[in-house]
C-alpha cells in the first residue's frame, strides 16, 4: 500500500467521510481511506462523473458530493461500476430476479465504488456467464472440489427465514454451485470483504439454539467455541455465513455433499486477514472454511488477463 493519504488531499476529492475511522485500529482506518480516495482516483481517470451523499438526494434537501460515488441514474444506464461486459450481464440478471425475501441494496450495487456486492460481482462476474471457465478457476482455487459447476450466483441464499437451513435472512455475496455426482451438489460459498471493517455485532438471540444446533452437528467447532462466537466480537457475520453453509450440508434432503465458505478480502486490509486467522482457532476441522486475499486469487491465473488488469486498476492500490 502507498503511504497514508492526508485529510487535505481527502478533502479535496470528497473522500473524507468521519465512517471511515475504525476505533482503536488506526491501520484499519488508513485502509479505507486509501481504498475511497483510490476508488475516487478510478472514477476520474475513466470519466465518470461524481456521486452524492445520500445516493439519491430528496428532493429539497442538501446534497454533498461524494468522491467514492456516481450518480445513481448515470450508473444504472451506463454500467459503469463493472469492470467487464460479463460483470454488467451478471448485474443485470440478478436485478432483474428476486429470491424469496432477499434484501441487497441496488442503489450501492450500481453506484458505490467500495460495496462489496459489487466487487463480488466484478471478481466473477465473466465466470457466471461462462460455466466452463467457472469450472476451472473454482478447481484452480479449491482443487478438492467434487464435480463441475452448475451455476454461479450473487446475493444468494438456499433460503431466508427457512427453518431447515438458518431460519434467517443471511445470504453469500457470490455461490458457486456444483453438480458433484451421484445426485449430489456442492457449494463454494463467498464472502467479499473490500473496504468492510469487523464491527462487532451479536446474533440475534432468538437464532441461538439453531446456531449451536448447527454448529455442533458440524463437528467443525472446537468445544466451547460456538458458545463465544454466539457473544457480540468481530467474527458474527463471518460465524453466520458459515453457519449458513454448514446448513446445507445438514439439510434432511441430503442434496447437498461438499461446501466450503470463503472469505475474499485485499490484502490490505488488516482487519479480515486478523480475523481469518483467528477464526480458525475456533475450529476443530477447517475444511468447510479458507480464506484468499484478493491479490492471491489474481494472481493464480484462474481469470482472464483482461479480467485480472481490470480488478487490479480497479481495487488494488498502486
């Protein structure tokens, strides 16, 4: 990463937001302030004009520019938040369908530079419309993974509010589906993490008996560890999706055979790569759980060139 950007240099491209400051983690705040400012310095090399807090200002009331934005209806008609024609398609398509109960933010999808459900859709964007080199690159990163992949897809949950599966609304950013064989099905289940910090957050209370029930079926936890990743600490949405995942394994359909939840995060941010680390200490078995930085996963050649340069200029700091 380059040195810290100064607050004048901040302000000057509409990048200095009070939301950016993790407490306590002066490393971490750095992070997202190079990664708005460096999103900010995107938007303006490639023409695009420049957004707003909020998004969609209401009508009579003051609007301040926001460096890390663009307007919402000039982004929606050009696309221009997507780094390939494949991510644009895959954006397209999943607004043009709705799961039952899903809940995603359309406004930051298209015209957010740092939300993360658009990073997931550009880092796969190409592969959902191309199920063969979706094949290779998910056996280029998960060699162990059973049969040939299906579908990819984007905000996307085997069932909100489903009792037989978490009885809650979370959901994976990107899933990689796989028809493994015999009937089975497999999932790769992504988490993209880019400018997110580990806010500390508890589950929801009425959930805990299904989470320990999930989790202790698993036979993935350490003993005790369920219980404390039930507190409120960093790890809760990283618990949840996994728990989400390990769901599907133990559904009674017994459809599905082999899964694994990972974490995509840059290598930049320090918050993510601590807490993967530590998260594994809560495992007894790590085969349903990796972690990749960004930088990694470009750099193992499962994606296009093309793709790879433009996720590279796009999300990773000179």
């Amino acid at each position: 990463m380059a040195e810290d950007i100064s607050r004048e240099q901040l302000e000057a491209a509409h990048c200095w937001e009070n939301d950016d400051h993790v407490p306590g983690r002066p490393e971490m705040t750095a992070f997202r302030r190079r990664a708005r400012y460096h999103q900010a310095r995107w938007r303006e090399a490639h023409g695009h004009p420049i957004g707003t807090q909020p998004i969609v200002p209401r009508k009579g009331t003051r609007a301040r520019p926001a460096g890390s934005r663009m307007p919402l209806e000039y982004a929606t008609d050009t696309g221009a938040n997507f780094v390939t024609a494949g991510a644009l398609a895959a954006a397209r398509v999943r607004t043009s369908t709705t799961e039952p109960h899903q809940s995603f933010d359309h406004q930051r999808l298209w015209a957010d530079l740092l939300w993360y459900t658009t990073f997931a859709v550009n880092l796969f964007g190409d592969l959902s419309i191309d199920h063969r080199k979706a094949d290779r690159a998910v056996h280029a990163w998960w060699r162990d993974a059973p049969g040939t992949v299906a579908d990819v897809r984007f905000v996307h949950s085997p069932g909100r509010f489903d009792p037989l599966y978490l009885n809650s609304l979370r959901d994976f950013d990107a899933a990689f589906l796989l028809d493994a064989g015999d009937g089975g099905r497999g999932i790769g289940a992504v988490s993209t993490k880019y400018h997110n910090w580990a806010k500390p957050e508890i589950p929801k209370p009425r959930n805990r008996s299904r989470n320990l029930e999930v989790a202790k079926r698993s036979g993935a936890f350490k003993r005790g560890a369920p219980e404390k990743l039930l507190e409120r600490t960093g790890f809760c949405v990283m618990f949840l999706e996994h728990l989400l995942m390990l769901s599907m394994l133990q559904h009674p359909g017994g459809e599905w055979t082999w899964g694994r939840y990972v974490v995509v995060h840059p290598a930049g941010n320090v918050d993510y790569a601590d807490l993967c680390d530590r998260y594994r200490g809560f495992l007894k078995d790590d085969s349903t759980f990796d972690s990749v930085t960004l930088e990694d996963l470009l750099a193992s050649r499962a994606l296009a060139k093309t793709t790879a340069r433009a996720l590279r200029e796009r999300y990773v700091p000179a």
